[in-house]
C-alpha cells in the first residue's frame, strides 16, 4: 500500500517514500522520450551515428562527445569505432551518418561528394 487514510487525511507510507527516488527517474525517463518524440515529429534527427578510426586523440573524441551531449541533449549518440578502409562502405552504406579517419592512400582532407565521409591527416 503506497497511502494510508485516517479520517479525512492521506500520507505516503513507507514504501511510497522508498520508491519515490524510483518514480521520480521513470518521469524523467517519460520526459524524455516525450520530448524525442517531439522533435522527430518535427523533423529533427534524435540520434548521429558516427564512425571514426583511432587516428585521433582519444581525449579530442571525449571532449567533443561532451560537447555535443551538452548542445544537443536529446540526441543520442552512437559512436562506431572501425578501420580506415571500412569508413566509406559504413557512410555508403548507410550504417552511419558521417565518418572521420585517416585515408593512409591520400592524406588530405576532403568530402566526396553527397556524402559525409572526412578524412583527416
């Protein structure tokens, strides 16, 4: 029982009190995705999947995860880690939305064309 009446009054028992942590994360939690749902209605994107190879610094990527979750708070995030000859078939393919690396071959910066595909030296 999460409430206990006496005469004309109600007071949280216990238990109501010991969940109450609990609940007040499920309403975040429902906050949350109601907010999602509102802005894929409208349109925006609630989720980038990016690719990236180990070409740079960890601590740059740290930095700007934390950027991003910070702008854009309601955006998930999905971060794949994988070899340079493997971004552009993730972006081709649809699997990710942009991918960042090292093209060992070339060594310059560019994007092709339609796609959201960098390489950095």
């Amino acid at each position: 029982m999460l409430f206990e009446r006496s005469g004309k009054s109600v007071r949280a028992t216990d238990l109501a009190w010991a969940i109450q942590p609990d609940c007040m994360r499920m309403l975040q939690t429902f906050r949350q995705i109601q907010a999602r749902c509102e802005l894929e209605r409208g349109g925006i994107e609630t989720t980038l999947r990016l690719a990236r190879d180990d070409s740079l610094p960890e601590a740059l990527w740290l930095e700007a995860m934390r950027s991003l979750k910070k702008r854009f708070p309601l955006t998930g995030i999905s971060v794949y880690l994988a070899p340079p000859q493997e971004l552009p078939t993730l972006v081709n393919s649809q699997t990710v939305d942009i991918a960042f690396g090292l093209d060992i071959n070339q060594l310059m910066m560019h994007v092709l064309p339609g796609q959201h595909w960098v390489v950095c030296d």
